[in-house]
C-alpha cells in the first residue's frame, strides 16, 4: 500500500511539475512572439530607442541584399534610412526553445517607399534569441527575400 501512495504522490508531482513547465514555455513563446511584432511597429516608426531595448550588444544582421551589419550599423539605419515602410507584418510564426535559447522563424511583408520609389518585398526571416538576466534579447537576424516587387 505504501508504494501505491508513494507512486501517486509521484505522479502527482511530476503532472504538476509538467503544467508548470508548460506553462513557462507557453510565457515565453508568447513573449517572443510579441517581441517580434513589436519589433516590425518600432522599425514602421523608427524607433531605434525601443529596438536597442531588445537587440543584444553582439547583435549581428544578415540581410536580404546580402549586407551583414552590427547593432550600431543597424540602429543608425533605423535613423537615417531613405525607407519609409507603411506596413510591416509577419505571419507563420515558429518558435523552438532551447533553455535560455530560442530560434524564431517566420515569413514578412513589408511595402512602402525607397528612395521615392513603391517597394513590397515578402521574404523569410530567422531570428535568435537569447535569454540574459531575466530578459529576451535578439543577438542574430537573417532575412531571406521570397519576392520583391519594385
């Protein structure tokens, strides 16, 4: 009878651990999902002071024209850029935790104005993520374009 109790008391244990740990990751997806919308509405406005916030300082960015930058690279073109987007979406979201790792991969659609000239680009992105402090912070970004229509 005792090894009955002491194998329910187990299960019990570990149904709760399993919720609590499930729960976690469910935070943390949630929180990463955010972080990456949040990231496209801070690029539409230029916000570089929020997306310092979230880019690790060894962020690096390999983008869809095959230019690879820095987080200080990066952060000044937010500033300065001749690119006005109108709207910045993403969509297909995945996230895979890693402990205090995460890999998130999804597809955007950005348009709007180069240079005075119309742009609608569709492509694919990888984002890492890493966990530091208690906080997400994206060191590593690559883009891949799908289609881009100018």
């Amino acid at each position: 009878m005792k090894t009955v109790g002491a194998f329910l008391f187990l299960l019990l244990t570990l149904s709760l651990f399993g919720q609590t740990a499930h729960q976690t990751v469910d935070l943390d997806v949630n929180k990463l999902i955010a972080l990456e919308k949040m990231w496209n509405q801070v690029q539409m406005v230029r916000d570089a002071g929020a997306l310092d916030s979230i880019l690790g300082e060894r962020f690096v960015g390999t983008y869809s024209n095959g230019d690879v930058g820095r987080k200080p690279d990066f952060l000044a073109n937010i500033k300065r850029s001749s690119n006005r987007p109108a709207t910045v979406s993403i969509k297909d979201l995945n996230v895979e935790l890693y402990g205090d790792a995460a890999v998130v991969t999804g597809i955007y659609h950005v348009h709007g104005i180069e240079k005075g000239k119309p742009y609608d680009d569709e492509g694919r992105f990888t984002d890492t993520w890493i966990r530091k402090s208690g906080q997400w912070e994206c060191v590593a970004s690559h883009a891949s374009l799908i289609q881009n229509r100018r």
